[in-house]
C-alpha cells in the first residue's frame, strides 16, 4: 500500500496549513486497527490535504495511495477513503474556469475509476454505496458504467447500496443524455412493486429529475405512502455499528446528521427534482408532516426551509403542521419547528397560537444562554414576536425589567408594530441602564436604538444625545454613533434640541448620517447639501448620499449634476439609488434617463428591486411604464432571492417585504 512513500518528498510539498511532511503519517493512520486513529486521520486529510474543497501537490501525490488503501479488503473504514477520493476528482468533469490543480485531480481520480469497478462488489456495504457512484462519474464508457449497475441492482441485497445504485442511474441518464430512455425505462420498472419502498421513493426521485413525464399521476399518495411503509421497516439506530467518540470534524458531522440520513435525501431528492410543482410539494410536505414517524415529521421540517424560502404559495397548512409540532415530547422536533418558524416572520402566523401556547408553558425557554457570549432570545420567544403576534410584548417586558436581558430583544420590535409601545418606557430604561464597560453593551445599545427607532420615541431623545458625543473608543463605537442617529431622524421634529450636537457631526465620519438627520429635524438644505455632494471613488459614501438627496427631493437640485455622473457607474449599488434621488428631486426632467437604467437593473440585479418598487411608488402616475415589472413580479412563483447558493435566513422577509410594495405601488389588495 505504501511502497515508495517515504521516497516522495513531502517537504517540498504543501497543504493548507504548510509543509506536507505530515502527510505520509496521515495516509498511514487510514489503514491503523485502531478506529479513532483511522478518524483522526481522515480528518487531517479533510482539514489539510482537501482543505475545503482545495487541492495541492500534496493532495495530486496522496491519490495513488488512496486507491491502493481502497483497494484493500483488510482496511477498514475504506467507503471514507473512496468518498474522499470521489470529493478529490469532483464529479469527474473539470468545470469551467478551474484551476490546473482541479484539473489534474479530476484526471488523476479518473485514471484510477477501474479501481471503483471492482470496488462495486467488494465486502464492505459502505464502499460500494460509493464505488457505484463513482464508476458513474470518472469512467469513460457510459454503456458500460449501465452495464454495471444493471448487474449490481440484480445481485444487491443491502438497502442503501440500491438506493445509491438507483441514485447513480439518474447521474448516468443526466451526464449521458444519449442513454436516458434505457436509464428512465430502468428507473420506471424500480418505481414499481415488487421492490422496497426506500428504492421505489429514490426511483421517483431520479425520475422526477430526468423524466417527469414519466412520474405517476398519483405520485404524491404513493409518495407519502411509501414513506410510511418505509418507516416501519427501519431499523432502530441502535442497530448501528459502533463508531468513535473522536473530537473531529468528520465526527462531529457524523453525530449531527439526521437519525434516517437515507430517508431525509430520498426526499429532499423527489422535492428538489420537482422544483416549482410547489402544489405537489405542499401536499407531499403535509403528508410528510402527518407522519406517525416523528424522525419522518423531523426530516419534513429541515427540508421544508428549502421550499419556504424559493417558491411563493400559501403555506398556511404546513406552517399550521408545524406549529403542532412544538407540542411533541421530542426536543428535535421541537428545535427543528422553531427553526423553521423563526425564519418565516409573518408566515409563521397560523402556529402563533402553538408558538404562544410554548412560550407560556416553558419560560425556560425565553432565554437562549450560550456558553461563550450574551444570552439571546429563545426561539420560540423569536418567533412569536417575529409574526408580529402582540402576546409576544408582554413577555419581552419582562425581560427587559431584568439584569441580564437578551442583548438582540430590540431587534424584534418593529415586527411587532404599533403593538409594541407598551415597551417604550423599559426599552428607555435599559438604555439608560447601559454603562458601556460590558463585553456585550455596545451591541445591546444597538438593537435597543432600533426598537426606539421603530417606535419613533422621542422621549429617548435625552438619553440619545450623550451617546453621539461621550462614548469612548470601542470597535463599535460607530455603530452606535449611526443607531443613535437614525433614531434622531425618525423622531423628526420631536427632537429639536438634538440639532446643535448632530451639526457637530456634519465633519467626520458620521457627516452623512448626520446631515439625514438633521434634515429630519430642522429641514435646512443648505446646512446638509455640502456633505452629500457626490465624493469622488467612495461608492458606499455615494450610495448613502444619495439615498439622503432622495429624501431632501426637489431641496437637493443643487446635486443633481453629481448624481448624473454617478448614475454612470457600473456597479448597480451605487447607480440604482443616484438614478432613483434623480428622480425624486427633478421628476419628469429625469424620466429618460431613470426609467431605462431602473428596467435594467430590475432584471439584471434582482437585490435591488425593493428600493426600485419605493422609487415607482414615489413617482406616482408617472411610474406607469415600469408597472409592467411589477405585475409580474407579483404573478412569479419563484421568490426573487431565489435561487441562491447563499441560504439567507432573511430572504422569506425580503420578499414579502416586496410583494408588499408592489401591491401598495399598483394599488391592488
């Protein structure tokens, strides 16, 4: 297995965190009898020789021995060799604009793929649930890679290796259209009885993907049906093979995948194939949901975000399934429902009462203590509030009126809108009650700005202004400084006597947060417009100004020649909202200039489209050529943050937020 390693010359070679001189210890550690040590070293080899994805000369010399520890029955634990080995080719292709190091990878795991051939029929269940998969990714011949998994579907015995087997085919039939109509004639018969449930779901799953023609009229009942049947043929976890307690990475992801980790991805699969079918998804969800199988429940909920926050539909039967959740004895259910509501914001409205019904049976739970850092908000607590459910206010009351309350409680007050006031008086109080010497105070300072923000209290304003002249420096100093200053702005003429210290901000690095609050308070032009003159190469500068020109509108004529110059510039951030105070302070003058570059960016920077929608309302009859945008981004299925690689816990917000103002700039209920 090793023969020549200590002739390769390792410390010339690098991995992610330097020489590789480790390395030959690593790969000596895969093939140790001791099953913590094989952990550990796995572990080195995802942590430095593939570090996150990467490959090095180091990784390109360790390929050959990997395939020769693979190739070896009397290794154990060899199906995480082949995994690492199949993470190191890719998925056999070289994309686009890779590197030459992926490159050589890809080819150095495809020169070995007759290894992953024999490896399909070896002992070790683990290793050929991989090895088939990899045959399908880095061999050449696609007839005979089908040839292969024909033979192993007919001899297999093992559970998951035929789900992995039935997975592979939907790979073949997509890298290789030219096979598709033997591959979706395979995948129908396997969707049929006489096979188990568990393969029947994985074949509906590729077949969703690769012909949904092809999928059953009934496909939801069966669906939901088969995962039932599959439930109760499960085995117990305790039936598992014992694995090392190691403080790893590769450990620690082990413990926190889901108890029916097969079960979970045979649906995500048939979810993720069927795309915008969302009424088909809703009711497999619901059906999903009603599971007697609570492991069925759980895994429902962790790929219901998924659905939640790409497609627009009416969620109110599964958010209400959901909530039911939050009564089970199981605390994975109950962590895996707050989870998703707390993400949904007003969505989550049809299990408010569940939610509500929680948060007064378990105060235990209003608090999240963390062992290193500030408490937070329970969960639950998070999400009522976040529906903007008013039963939330009295509680948050209560923590307010303690020492040590959540330091992010203000950021949950403006979803609660006009329900909220009660919590003026202690929100003032524990701004008052912050000495700015904790670890954790400027933070709290920040969301209880907010909240006051929200409220638009303008009895905090005594306690604001010390704020913007006597805080000492702190990394989040100015933080403060731009929270206070908002607050200023949104209480407006109610805070007068703020306007002889936020003049004094006019110079230095607040002055465009100042100059917006000021205008709030006393509407003087000619004190704000020196500072919001267009500077030269700060884009982020630019944009702010011009989101506080927009607010002085026509006051701010002074400005239009350096907005026209900015709304040349090629980053959207900076040009949408220069093109949109244009507007706003010239009007109709503007028109050819502004309404083209909006209709662009709408469809080219989707980010962007909620400060456009604000901008067409603003501009009243005279928006009416970009109406059609709007109008059909209220009849889009998909969510305009979607799809994105980035899960964004804000997204659901977002676009609710912009379904909001299209409707409120079209006039429409």
């Amino acid at each position: 297995m090793f023969t020549g390693i200590d002739e390769v010359d390792w410390a010339s070679m690098r991995h992610a965190y330097g020489s590789a001189e480790d390395v030959p210890g690593l790969l000596r550690g895969l093939a140790s009898a001791d099953p913590a040590e094989r952990e550990i070293a796995l572990d080195g080899m995802y942590g430095a020789v593939h570090h996150q994805g990467d490959v090095y000369d180091s990784t390109l010399a360790c390929v050959p021995y990997l395939f020769a520890l693979a190739a070896r029955e009397e290794v154990r634990d060899r199906g995480g060799i082949v995994e690492l080995l199949v993470s190191i080719g890719g998925d056999g292709e070289v994309p686009e604009g890779a590197g030459a190091a992926h490159a050589m990878a890809c080819a150095a795991v495809r020169a070995g793929a007759e290894v992953f051939v024999r490896l399909a029929a070896d002992p070790d269940a683990r290793v050929r649930r991989t090895a088939a998969s990899a045959a399908v990714r880095f061999l050449d011949r696609p007839e005979r890679v089908l040839s292969l998994l024909r033979e192993r579907l007919t001899v297999e015995r093992d559970d998951r290796v035929l789900l992995a087997l039935t997975e592979s085919l939907g790979f073949l039939a997509r890298r290789h259209p030219g096979h598709t109509a033997e591959v979706v004639d395979l995948l129908t018969a396997l969707s049929r009885a006489p096979y188990g449930p568990g393969q029947r779901l994985a074949a509906l799953g590729q077949l969703a993907g690769s012909a949904p023609d092809r999928l059953p009229a009934d496909l939801v009942p069966m669906a939901v049906g088969l995962l039932r049947e599959r439930s109760g043929q499960r085995l117990d976890p305790s039936c598992e093979p014992d694995r090392p307690d190691t403080n790893t990475l590769v450990g620690r992801l082990r413990r926190l995948r889901p108890s029916d980790e097969e079960g979970s991805q045979l649906l995500r699969t048939l979810h993720t194939a069927l795309g915008g079918r969302v009424t088909d998804r809703i009711a497999l969800l619901n059906g999903q949901l009603t599971s007697p199988d609570p492991t069925d429940r759980c895994n429902a909920m962790w790929m219901s975000s998924g659905l939640f926050r790409d497609w627009r539909a009416d969620y109110s039967t599964p958010v209400a399934l959901i909530g039911a959740q939050l009564a089970a004895e199981e605390g994975q259910l109950r962590d895996a429902a707050t989870y998703v509501l707390e993400n949904l914001y007003h969505l989550a409205a049809p299990a408010a009462d569940d939610l509500h019904a929680l948060v007064t049976s378990r105060p235990d739970l209003w608090v999240r203590h963390w062992e290193h850092g500030a408490p937070t908000l329970g969960e639950p607590l998070r999400a009522l509030a976040r529906c903007g459910d008013p039963r939330a206010v009295p509680v948050l009351g209560q923590l307010l009126a303690t020492s040590d309350a959540p330091y992010d409680l203000g950021q949950v007050v403006d979803h609660l809108g006009p329900a909220a006031a009660p919590l003026a008086p202690a929100l003032r109080e524990s701004l008052a009650g912050l000495s700015f010497d904790g670890p954790d105070d400027h933070s709290r300072a920040v969301a209880l700005l907010s909240a006051l923000t929200a409220l638009e209290d303008t009895e905090s304003v005594p306690l604001i202004l010390p704020l913007l002249t006597g805080l000492p420096e702190h990394r989040m100093r100015s933080f403060v400084i731009g929270a206070a200053l908002r607050a200023l702005r949104a209480s407006g003429a109610g805070a007068v006597e703020a306007i002889p210290v936020v003049r004094r901000l006019l110079e230095g690095e607040h002055a465009i947060e100042a100059a917006d609050a000021l205008w709030a308070l006393e509407g003087d032009a000619k004190a704000v417009l020196p500072v919001l003159v267009m500077p030269e190469g700060d884009g982020v500068a630019q944009r702010r100004a011009a989101e506080v020109l927009a607010r002085l509108g026509p006051a701010a004529a002074p400005a239009r020649a350096g907005l026209r110059r900015v709304v040349e510039d090629p980053n959207a951030w900076v040009r949408t909202p220069a093109a949109c105070a244009l507007w706003r302070i010239g009007d109709e003058a503007e028109a050819d200039l502004v309404l083209p570059l909006l209709r662009d960016t709408w469809t080219g920077t989707p980010a962007l489209r909620q400060p456009i929608v604000e901008c067409v309302a603003a501009m009243g009859p005279a928006g009416t050529p970009l109406h059609d945008l709007l109008r059909a981004e209220l009849a889009a299925p998909q969510r305009h943050t979607a799809p994105s690689e980035v899960h964004s816990p804000l997204a659901v917000l977002s676009d609710e937020q912009l379904l909001r103002s299209c409707r409120e700039a079209l006039g429409v209920g």
